[in-house]
C-alpha cells in the first residue's frame, strides 16, 4: 500500500512534467506575429465628397490585434482598429501621398504603404447673374459679370467662341469685363470652368452695338432764307 508521502511525491512529478511539457499535449502556444500584409489596390484616387471603402487586406500568420496609420489619413477618412479596411467621405483635397498601415499582434508586426489621393469635387451648376447682355463701343464700360458655382472649385474658365475685342474673360476667377472697341452680332458664348475632376458650363448671348452718334453739328446753326430760294448745302 503506498504511503502518503509516496503519492504526494507522484502529484509533485506530474505537475513538475505537465509545467515542462505544456498544454495542448507540449505543442507551443506562443502568438506568432503577421508576416505578410497586402491591400487588394495599392493605390487610390479619391474625390471630395464621395464615400469609400477599402477593403481590408490580406493577412498571413496569426491575426493582428492592432492596427495604426502614419502619417494621419485624409480628413474624412478612418482606419478600422478591428479590420485594417478604410472608409469614409473625404473633406478636403490632399494631393498624393504614401500611408503606411501597419497590423501587430503580441509577436509583432508588419506594414505596407496605400498611396492616397484626394481631388477636389467637380464644378457644377456654374451661372452668371444674367445670360443676356447688351453692350455698346466704346465710352461704356461692358458690365462687370462675376460667375457663381457650386461643388468643387475652379481655376480654369475658358469661354467659346473668343469675346468681342476689349471683352475680357478672367481666366482663374471667371469675371467677364472690359470696355468693347468692336461691334459683335449677338453671338451665345459658352463659359467653362474645369477642375482635375470635371467640369460646368454657362450660355449667355452678347451683343455689342456701334457707338450712338455725337456732337452733331452745322457750319451755320441758324440761316434765313427766302421764299421759293434754293437752300444752299449747310
């Protein structure tokens, strides 16, 4: 019969061999840390204003618990601490720049950089405060016209066909002015304003009539004549 002594010895043996073994039958349970990342497109080209979402990539080796951006994603945009994809509506335009995502677990990590790009929104519904004008040469100035527009912005008006001579078109605020020197038939012109994304057009139809006549004048301003007397040219 064993003592006691004897079978708490054994005990002792057994939890002594379980600790050196280990659990899951001596097989190590240690985390492994991401050894390869990947996002199915390395690069995007985003608009103001337009919601996005990145997949989140493909992992291998054991599954991250953290991830972390640098530097900062776009305004609008946030990473997922739980997934690694992207989403959002970007705010603002931010010209192209590399972002290095990075995913780690307890037995490290590993990074991949997404190149990013945000353009402006497109113009749209661009008008100007009238979509007929009369104007006339010289001595009068061609009424100052200043464009409204909406959604994304613009530094680049252009108008077709060309402008009476001394009608101006502002080509990076859209302000038509000048003082015309030459007649025009009434003509529709086509403004527009254009950006990276795209772009809004605005029909207004100018005339440009002569100058009035002036300073109307005889060489006589008063003559008598007779009755029934030729008139001599004045």
């Amino acid at each position: 019969m064993l003592s006691v002594a004897r079978i708490i010895g054994k005990i002792l043996i057994l939890v002594l061999l379980a600790a050196t073994i280990g659990g899951c039958f001596g097989r190590s349970t240690k985390i492994q840390a991401p050894t390869a990342l990947s996002y199915p497109i390395a690069q995007w080209v985003l608009t103001v204003g337009e919601l996005v979402v990145i997949p989140a990539p493909v992992i291998i080796g054991d599954a991250p618990d953290h991830w972390s951006v640098d530097p900062p994603l776009p305004a609008g945009l946030a990473l997922n601490p739980e997934t690694g994809d992207i989403s959002g509506t970007p705010l603002e335009p931010c010209p192209a720049n590399f972002f290095t995502i990075t995913a780690s677990n307890f037995g490290g990590g590993v990074s991949v950089s997404l190149e990013i790009q945000v353009l402006p929104a497109a113009p749209c519904n661009l008008t100007y405060p009238v979509d007929e004008v009369l104007g006339h040469i010289a001595f009068t100035e061609f009424p100052i016209l200043h464009p409204s527009l909406e959604c994304g912005p613009s530094n680049d008006y252009t108008i077709e066909p060309a402008l009476a001579e001394g009608v101006l078109l502002d080509r990076y605020t859209g302000i038509i002015s000048g003082t015309p020197v030459a007649s025009q038939l009434a003509t529709v012109h086509v403004v527009t304003a254009a950006n990276e994304t795209g772009s809004s057009s605005f029909s207004i139809l100018i005339e440009i009539l002569p100058a009035a006549p002036c300073g109307l004048e005889y060489a006589e301003d008063d003559e008598v004549i007779s009755p029934y007397t030729p008139m001599s040219p004045l």
